[in-house]
C-alpha cells in the first residue's frame, strides 16, 4: 500500500503580502521610492487590488509612486 499525504484543507488564514501590508498603511499623499520603474510592478498591483488611485514619476534617484486615493 502506497501512502499518499493528503494535506488539510484550511480556511480563512490571511495571506501575508509585504506590498500590501505596505499599502494599508499609506495614506493619501503617501509616497514610496523604488531604485527603478521595473522594481514597481507588485506594488502598483497591491494599490490596484485595494482599490487606490495612484501616480507615478521618474525622479533623480528612481521611481516614486504616490497614493491618490
């Protein structure tokens, strides 16, 4: 007899995500610096997913992204 694990089904454990531990916290006129356009693509995610407007630039030294809603 072969033993096949079976996991356990669980249900409502939170995921935990940096990005959006990250924009919970921000508050409208909040910005964040990143070393490049490229390094943007979870957070501008993270913003989309909670429903929050943002705008972003190139500045001197990277890419800031602020919260507009």
């Amino acid at each position: 007899m072969t033993n096949i694990y079976v996991p356990n089904i669980e249900k409502n454990v939170p995921k935990y995500n940096k990005w959006t531990e990250l924009v919970s916290k921000m508050e409208v006129g909040d910005s964040v610096l990143f070393p490049n356009y490229s390094k943007t693509r979870a957070f501008k995610a993270a913003l989309n997913a909670k429903g929050h407007k943002h705008y972003g630039q190139s500045v001197s030294d990277g890419f800031r992204i602020w919260r507009e809603s």
